[in-house]
C-alpha cells in the first residue's frame, strides 16, 4: 500500500489460534487521492470503518471458530479487516471474502501473508450490482453489515444470488434494529431462522447487546 496512513498491529486470540492483524491505527485515518472510494459512494466519514475491528467481527470469529466447515464452500460479505475469514484460513477452509470498499483487498493481502497462510480468495462486491464472479455457497458469513434501511433488500438478494440451494448464513448483528426487517425478506428466499444471543463474550470490552442471526434453507 502506498497511501499516507498510518496503521497498527495487534494478535487476537480465538481458542486456540492467534491472528495477526496490520489494521487502521484508529477511525481517523483518511486516504482517497484518486476519489476512487468516492466514487463508490465511501465519504471520508465512512472510509475509515473497514479497517478496525469491530465487537461483531469478533463474535463472529469467535462462533465460527468450532463451526462445521468441512465440505462447505464459504463467502464472509463485509468482510473489512476478514478476522473471520483469516481465522477460517488458518483452519483450511475453503474461504472466500467480499467487501464494497477498494482498499480492503490490499489489506486482505497483507494479513494473510502476515499470518503465513496461503492468499485468501477475493472480490470487491456491490451488493446493488449483480455483476460480480464469485459463484454460489454452501455458508455465508457476515457481521455488522446493516448499517441501512435500504441494506435490507439489497443483503437479501445478493445472498440469494450466491446461495445454493442448501445453504446456510450466519450474520452477528450488534442490534441496530434491521434484523427482524431482515428476517421477512429471507424468508421470502425459503430461509428458516433463529436468533442466538451470544455467550461468554468476555473476550469483549463492553456488554454485546446483540444476536448472532441463523438463516438455513434445505432444496425442496
């Protein structure tokens, strides 16, 4: 990366496995020289919130962390700093990882070769487009990615267009207030569902407010 910010490092722990992570140094951190985020509709507002590690983020490392992903082909949407997916990496599993914003590949990049695993799979996506290459998944992961109302349609349908048949979701929401809208319009793609509120979340600084939300739908 040749952009003017400045960043951190940091190991977390789950279970067993130590991650390596070179992420933003704080949510203050701006580089956009070529308006390339801009013009994907990031403001400077909203640049920095890929590159920090969110509560959710980490319970959803932290769920997946004993999961059953053997066989599945997985996608994290939203991915940012992909603690999941480079935990989900380390286990062997076959991930792949997707975000809207352009520097989050780099990132990606740079964190796997920092935990010394092989490059993960990836491909910016927008969730409003459907012209991306990414395939269909047994699994698809994801954490704090309702930021709006108009997120709910738009995470319905790109899971729909990269589902098969039978497939499994497993978002963390930190309880903005979508998750039931959510709920509805999975349910209009033949997805059953659960909420799960997370425990021993003491890996955490503050109190998780919030529900690890499963979808599954099994081909008729």
């Amino acid at each position: 990366m040749t952009t003017p910010i400045r960043v951190k490092y940091q190991t977390i722990e789950i279970g067993s496995i130590d991650i390596h992570l070179c992420t933003l140094r704080d949510k203050q951190q701006y580089s956009d020289p070529d308006d390339i985020a801009k013009n994907l509709g990031i403001n400077d507002t909203l640049w920095p919130l890929f590159g920090v590690v969110w509560p959710s983020s980490l319970v959803l490392a932290h769920y997946m962390n004993d999961y059953a992903t053997d066989g599945k082909r997985i996608l994290e949407i939203g991915c940012g700093m992909a603690l999941t997916s480079l935990m989900l990496n380390k286990q062997h599993a076959d991930i792949t990882a997707t975000d809207h914003h352009p520097e989050v590949g780099d990132f990606l990049k740079r964190n796997s070769e920092l935990n010394h695993d092989a490059d993960i799979q990836y491909e910016r996506a927008d969730w409003s487009e459907d012209t991306d290459s990414l395939g269909r998944f047994d699994l698809i992961i994801g954490s704090d990615i309702l930021y709006e109302d108009e997120h709910i349609q738009q995470l319905a349908n790109f899971v729909e267009q990269h589902s098969l048949p039978n497939c499994e979701v497993v978002l963390v929401d930190p309880g903005r207030g979508r998750k039931n809208k959510l709920g509805l319009q999975m349910e209009k793609h033949g997805y059953q569902s659960e909420q799960i509120k997370p425990i021993n979340t003491d890996y955490l600084e503050m109190p998780f407010k919030g529900f690890v939300l499963k979808y599954w739908r099994t081909a008729k």
